[in-house]
C-alpha cells in the first residue's frame, strides 16, 4: 500500500507539486504512522472540520487548497467517498464558519459530525464516555466504522426519515455481539469501567463490593412483578397526568393525599392525613419525581414534564430511573448509600460468598464501621461518622426500599431481626450499583 500511496504522490508531483506536498502532509497527519487500510470517514471528517482549521493551518485562505490538494490525491487512490468529502458543501460551510469565528466553526463541525452518521450514537445500555479507557475506545473506532458501512451500504441513509433509529439498531447489533471468547464489545466496555469504578482512589468503601463485581458487571433484568413495586410511583404520575392541585405553599392537595393512603393502606398519623407532610410515603415519592425531573410545578398544579410522559408510558424507563435516582448523589452520602445496598446484597442468600450469611447485624452499624474503616469523614461536621449520622443519610433511601416493598420487615434502620432484600429488592439494588458502576465517568 506504501508503494501505491508513492505512485499517487509522484502522479500528482508532475502535474501540481505543491499539492502534492500538501497533500503528503495532510495524509501524514491523519494516519499518523498507520497504514492507510486503516482510514476511516470519521478521520476525515475530522481532519477537514477540525484538524485543518484548529491545527494544521491557521491561515482560512490556505484550507479550500489543502482540501482540494487532499481530495486529488484520495482520487489518484479510488478512495472517491473521502475525496467528495474533501470538497463537498458541507466542508466549505464548516470552514466558513471557522473563518467567522472558533466558537462558529467548532460549533458547525461537532453538528456536521452528528448528522454524516458515523458518530457512535448513545445507547439505553450505553452512553459514551469522555474519559475512554482502550476498550471503549476500540469499540468507539470500531463502531464508527461499522456504521460508515453501513451507509456506504445504503443501510443506513443519514438525513431521512428514520435514518437515526436504524443507525442505534445498527450500532446495537454490533456492540452487543459475542466474540469467539463469548465477550460482546459492550461487556468489554462495562467490565473495564466497573473495574475502575470499584478501584476508585476516592471512593475505598467500594472494595467491600468486589465480591459482587460479576452481578454489578451483568446487571440484572427487570423483575415480573416490578409493576407491583413500582405501582405507588405510577399512581402518583397517573394523578400528575392530569394535574394535581397544590395548596398554597406546594403540598399535594388533602384529597389526593388521602385518596393514595386508602389505595395501598399507608398508616399516618393523625388519621385521616390532613397533609402531604403527615405522610412518609408521599414525602419520599414527591421528592423522588422531583429529582427524576418527571414533574414540574404550573401555577398551582403538578404536572407532568416532558421526560415525565415517557417515564409514564414505559415501565421499564421508569424502573431504571427510580433506581437510578437511588445513587444521583455525591460524598458522604453516596458513599454510605452504596454501602448499605452492598450490605444488602450480600446477606442475600443468592449472593455467594455471603459473609453476614443469616447472622443478625445492626445494618446502619455495620454501614458506618465499614465507612470508618474505607477512611470517610463526615460532610458537615468532619470526623469519624457515627451510626446516627449514617442513619439520618440513610434514611430517605431506606424508605423508598421500604415503598417498594424491596425489603422484607417493616423498618430496615430498626432494632429486631435484620430485614434482608426481596426479590424484587435484590434485582433494584443490583440495578441501582450497576447504573452507577457502569456509567461514564462524564458523558460527551
């Protein structure tokens, strides 16, 4: 190929050798020592909307030749799909606006990127990370260039109707099929950032967690019955589908407070609740769907948002939202919510080993020990916590378990036989770790 690349170049040498020598340097910049096999849409793309104005010349009335001196050459190389792309409008439109201004052009490349279709799109199971590790980005690069056949295929045809969804189904397909080792690239990428989450130098109260490094890595399907514990969450949306009135100061009205107390027999006290503050359980929800960003306030009533409507509509987007919701937190108190669900799960009798097995602990106890020992000090106030601190964290967390029905017993922070996880428990705390394990560091 180095001999068909020189024959190329020595082509365009007799006919206009200062394109040929710009367009030697300009090949040289994208392959940077790689074979020319190994070019891709999305390196040329990249070279001739960012590279070129941002890098390789600074000077706008020298990029129209480098692009034209690049194109001749991909020509002399039957490599026609990027020499169109050399010249093409949409170029000259993105290297317009770089001479307009740096914030217009980088502006210009990043949509143009997004709209040619060999941009990796972000996934339900995966969003992209900025901070790749080498198997995420081997599976990035390689997406990429799954998807630019697919377009050159015309399986995928960017800018018309329905062209993104068969772009994710596309992708999807590819990440998520085994190699000869029974590995799909979207294993790969969640092992390799599980690995680092549980390694994290900030967060040591996470090496208690290794023993369920595989689970946290798999992940675990929606439960049969995750309607049944989810149906308190849904009600709540059902009533906000339609507005629900507020009083004065933001409560849920009195008639719908009450009205959700006699569906699932949540006991208050005084009984009948005269406020959504009398009860536990609407505190919690009202929080949770708050923070979900699922509902928004409209002069006096609670509605729906838009993300709301979707997470209505589909069960398995609001389980993974409610649980994902459990862990939208940072410091200490991330840290002690994810201990307690480590805890959990393991005097789980399915989790193996198990080292509490059936012996009673005081859960909030065992958290804070754990905590002490990890090296965490408390938010506030600094110091060493104490089991009440780790309770007080704890406890909007614990209610919501309890809401859902995930534990069995009635207070999971109380004294008496220790609760342990229900199925339905085990299954939303295993979700909730593998959200937080597997997600990116930061997202593009």
């Amino acid at each position: 190929m180095q001999e068909t690349v020189a024959a190329a170049l020595a082509h365009l040498t007799r006919t206009d050798p200062v394109a040929a020598h710009v367009a030697q340097s300009a090949l040289d910049t994208l392959l940077s020592g790689r074979r020319l096999e190994t070019l891709t849409q999305h390196a040329v793309q990249e070279f001739c909307w960012h590279v070129l104005p941002v890098r390789f010349s600074s000077e706008p009335s020298e990029w129209q030749f480098v692009t034209d001196s690049l194109s001749s050459l991909f020509r002399l190389l039957d490599l026609d799909r990027y020499a169109d792309i050399c010249v093409s409008e949409r170029t000259r439109e993105v290297l317009r606006a770089y001479a307009t201004s740096h914030d217009q052009g980088l502006a210009a490349y990043e949509r143009s990127m997004r709209s040619s279709g060999v941009i990796p799109p972000d996934l339900p199971e995966l969003t992209w990370g900025t901070a790749l590790g080498n198997a995420e980005i081997e599976a990035y690069r390689e997406t990429s260039a799954v998807l630019e056949l697919a377009i050159a295929a015309g399986e995928v045809r960017p800018g018309t109707r329905g062209w993104r969804a068969a772009q994710e189904e596309r992708a999807r397909s590819f990440l998520t099929q085994p190699d000869h080792h029974g590995l799909s690239y979207l294993d790969k990428i969640r092992q390799e950032r599980v690995a680092e989450w549980l390694a994290s130098r900030s967060h040591p109260h996470r090496e208690h967690l290794l023993p369920l490094r595989g689970q946290l890595t798999a992940g675990v399907d929606m439960p049969r019955n995750a309607a049944d514990a989810l149906a308190p969450v849904q009600r709540l949306l059902d009533y906000a589908a339609d507005g629900i009135a507020l009083t004065q100061i933001g409560y849920i009205s009195p008639a719908v407070v009450r009205a959700l107390c006699d569906e699932f027999g949540w006991w208050t006290s005084p009984s009948p609740p005269r406020s959504e503050t009398d009860v536990m359980q609407l505190i919690v929800l009202h929080k949770l769907l708050r923070a979900m960003r699922a509902v928004r306030r409209s002069g006096r009533r609670l509605v729906l948002t838009r993300h709301g409507r979707q997470l209505h509509s589909d069960l398995n987007e609001l389980w993974r939202a409610v649980a994902e919701s459990v862990l939208a937190t940072d410091g200490f108190e991330q840290a002690a919510i994810e201990t307690l669900l480590g805890v959990l799960l393991l005097r789980s009798p399915q989790s193996a080993p198990a080292p509490y097995g059936d012996a009673d602990i005081d859960v909030a106890d065992e958290a804070c020990r754990l905590l002490i020992q990890s090296g965490w000090e408390d938010d506030v106030i600094g110091g060493r916590p104490r089991t009440d601190q780790v309770r007080s964290v704890l406890i909007s967390v614990v209610w919501l378990l309890e809401i859902l029905g995930c534990i069995t017993g009635p207070d999971l922070l109380g004294d008496g036989p220790t609760p342990q996880l229900t199925k339905v428990g085990r299954a939303f705390a295993l979700t909730a770790l593998h959200l937080s394990a597997t997600a990116p560091a930061a997202s593009l």
